[in-house]
C-alpha cells in the first residue's frame, strides 16, 4: 500500500446512494488517466447464478473502470442476506471476524497496487460509518485501519443535517480526514424546501469540511459523473498516513553492526 492514495466513500445511512457516488468518483477519475482501483471489503445481499458469485455493487464498481477483473479482487468477502455483514455471516453459519475483513481488504489492495494495477484505490463501506463491519468492530474501524480519507455520503432530504454532522463527529473522534460530504438525491424528491436549504445550512455547521457537490436525483450515472468530474479526487485521495509512517521507521532503523 505504500504511497497508493485512496478514498474510502461512507455514508450515513443505507440507501444514500454509496455506490453509485463511489462509481462516479472512480469512472470520473479513470477518465482524466487515472489507474482506478475498486475495493467493496464485505458486499452484502450477493447471489450465487450458476455456481459464480455476482454482486450488483461489485459489478457497478467494475464497470465504473471499465476494467475486467475478477469479482474477489473487488469484493473479497461476498455474503447473501442483504444485512450488515456480521449478522449475514451469523445467518450463513460462520461468524465474521474482524481480522479477516482486514487482511482481505489488505489483500486486495495489494493485489491493486501490484504493477501496472491502480494508483488510487476507491473503497466503499456498508451502511453508515458505525455500522457493524464484523464482530465487535463498525465501519468505522475498517475506515481507521485503512487511513484513507473519507467522501460522506448523504441524503439531500429532511433529517440530513442530523445524520451528517453525526457522521462528521463520529470520524473526527476518531482521527479520521475528511475529503468532504456529497449529498445526493437517492431517490425523487420528496422535500423540495428541505433540499433548497440543507446545502447553504450544512455547510455553516460543517466548518473546514467542504460540502463538495449537491446531486438531485438522477438513474443516469453519466449525469452523476458529470456533477463531480470537475471536483480535484486526485487531490482529495492521499496514501494512508499509518503506512508512510510504518516505512519511515524502516528508514531510521539502524544497521546492525557488521553489516
């Protein structure tokens, strides 16, 4: 992992819309010349057709880079009941622990930076960022073992600046950057006065945070990327911090004498 930047794209529900704005953020970047990897550490509410796994946000995360590549490498934990992944695993008969969603995700991302892979990685939780990733661990961990910073995703509607200023605190108390927070029209209006005004107001309460776009609703992911391509990903993605310092004290480390 060492110098690969990343995003990871959370949100603070389920249903906002977290894939579709992972995949236009990674389609927008694979466009400008960028080598994209996708990474879905734990993919709920997958099926099996004819022996093979398939997964609609793996694939529409594959898609967004127009790349082949196999579905593991992508989502390398792929389980059916469309749940959080620990009681998907429970209900399936093998409980999920969190040291093996960690080194899968390592895993994979190393696989991505092999030569010629990715540059940048686009990594996309499940649910909400406390949402339960495995036993006894939330997204949220997931997200501070990686280091990458963080797209919140959001709705636009009423209870929005509720949820993302949650979200907000609950990343700063544990250290995490902030790329910024997407809203993003999930579904036809339903509070048109709510989302006239929650940009201007959350972005009062969101600080040094920046509300990077404000998405109505749309099924075409060409009009999703279009509303975020002119947004600098590159430069919002940065190399995990817990990497960089691991190889710097590799650096320092003397030489044994003799040596």
């Amino acid at each position: 992992m060492a110098g690969l930047r990343g995003l990871f794209v959370t949100g603070t529900d389920t249903g906002v819309g977290k894939t579709r704005v992972a995949s236009a953020i990674a389609s927008a970047l694979s466009a400008s010349g960028v080598r994209v990897g996708v990474l879905k550490p734990a993919a709920t509410g997958a099926e099996r057709v004819d022996g093979a796994w398939r997964s609609g946000d793996a694939e529409a995360l594959i898609a967004a880079i127009g790349r082949d590549v196999p579905i593991d490498r992508v989502a390398p934990i792929l389980l059916e009941a469309p749940l959080a992944p620990p009681v998907a695993a429970r209900l399936a008969g093998a409980p999920l622990g969190f040291p093996r969603v960690l080194e899968s995700s390592r895993s994979a991302i190393g696989w991505w930076a092999g030569p010629g892979g990715a540059e940048l990685m686009v990594v996309e939780g499940v649910g909400g960022l406390l949402c339960p990733m495995a036993e006894g661990a939330t997204v949220a961990d997931l997200a501070v073992a990686l280091d990458f910073p963080l797209v919140v995703v959001a709705r636009r509607g009423l209870g929005t600046l509720n949820h993302t200023l949650l979200t907000v605190e609950a990343a700063r108390g544990r250290g995490l950057r902030l790329a910024g927070v997407v809203l993003n029209g999930s579904e036809p209006t339903a509070d048109p006065l709510a989302e006239r005004t929650n940009p201007a107001e959350l972005s009062r309460w969101l600080g040094e945070v920046p509300l990077l776009a404000d998405l109505p609703f749309s099924p075409d992911l060409a009009a999703l990327r279009a509303g975020m391509s002119d947004l600098d990903w590159y430069g919002r993605a940065a190399p995990s911090r817990l990497v960089v310092a691991e190889d710097r004290a590799i650096d320092r480390e003397p030489t044994p004498p003799g040596r």
